[in-house]
C-alpha cells in the first residue's frame, strides 16, 4: 500500500468515525470543531471524499495480493 493510499485510508476513517457520530448522536465533530459550514470544515469535508475515491483503489488491490502469494508458495 502507498503512503498515498495510507493517509486516504486514515482521513477515510475519520470521516468514517463522524459519520458514526452524527448517526448515533446526531453530533458532527468537524462542525464542532471548526464551524458548522465554514470554509475550512468544507474543505475537511472535500478532502475526506476525495480520500474516499482513492480508496476505490483498496477494493481490488487483495486479489491481485492473494493471486501473488498463492503463486510463491511451493508444493510438495
């Protein structure tokens, strides 16, 4: 996995975590943190769907892995 593909997984996360938050809670961390609807929550926001996308990438990446190690393994 690239460092790219690592810190989109992280931001996916948090944004995953918020998500959480404002389903059981109904309470928004970015909005609390830096303003409902500033600038830099949109912006938070953005990044964290950009992140998303990037991790389409995840969804195909352990067949390719899986294909790789069962190939190496030697039999008897």
């Amino acid at each position: 996995m690239s460092i790219v593909q690592r810190i989109a997984l992280i931001f996916t996360i948090i944004g995953a975590i918020n998500w959480g938050l404002i389903g059981f809670f109904n309470f928004d961390l970015v909005a609390a943190i830096f303003g409902d609807n500033s600038a830099i929550s949109r912006v938070i926001y953005g990044i964290v769907g950009i992140c998303g996308l990037i991790n389409l990438g995840l969804l195909f990446k352990p067949d390719a892995e899986l294909e790789r190690t069962t190939q190496a393994k030697p039999t008897r």
